[in-house]
C-alpha cells in the first residue's frame, strides 16, 4: 500500500457512509466481498455472521440506512496493513472498528466489524 492510502481511503469510506449514498458506498467493495458483522445474526437472521455478495450486504445495508435515517460516523484514525486498513471510527451507538482486506482489485474482498458494545 502506498503511504498515505489507509487516511485517504478512511475519508472517503466515512464520507461515503455520511453521504447516505448507498451507491457511493458499495463503490469500495468487490462484486462477491464478505461482511463479517456481529449484527449479522441479530438483524439479517443468519447465524454465521457472514453475508456475501453486494447484491446482499447492499440489501443488508439499504434496511440499516432506513431504519437509522441520521447514521453518522466520526473517523479517529485509520490504520494500514498488508493489503488491509482498519478504519477506527465513532458509530452510531459505540465506538467502532472495521477490518478491510483489499483484493487484487484494488476494492475490499472482506469486511470484519467490530463494536465496543454488543449487539441487541
């Protein structure tokens, strides 16, 4: 990764979630990339935590936005890996950390939430 990346693609993921846009949104994200959430479970129903595919995380995605109209995250840090970032963010209800591994693509393959509070 090129120095600079995890800050610029952070600024762009959180401006991309503020935006509502849901579009803009899945822009980061390959056609079959997995989302590994604990809230997975509890409002989508599948036990495994995992969904896969834009078509399903957007849908996913798309019911979070409508159910929470004023979503807004608040960026703290970001943090680069191998081929992965780490956005450290202020969520809607908690602190929050989301684990992005980058494909050869160039855009996310997996997403791994984390929440300094449990999901209900």
């Amino acid at each position: 990764m090129k120095p600079g990346f995890a800050e610029s693609f952070a600024r762009e993921w959180i401006a991309a979630w503020n935006s509502h846009d849901l579009d803009r949104v899945l822009e980061h994200y390959e056609d079959d990339f997995e989302m590994h959430s604990p809230f997975i479970p509890v409002l989508a129903g599948e036990p495994s935590g995992k969904l896969k595919g834009k078509a399903v995380v957007g849908a996913y995605w798309a019911e979070a936005l409508r159910k929470v109209p004023n979503l807004h995250f608040e960026l703290v840090t970001a943090l680069g890996g191998m081929n992965s970032v780490t956005v450290y963010y202020k969520g809607h209800q908690s602190m929050a950390a989301e684990v992005l591994h980058f494909g050869s693509s160039g855009k996310v393959r997996a997403a791994f939430a984390h929440y300094s509070t449990a999901p209900k």
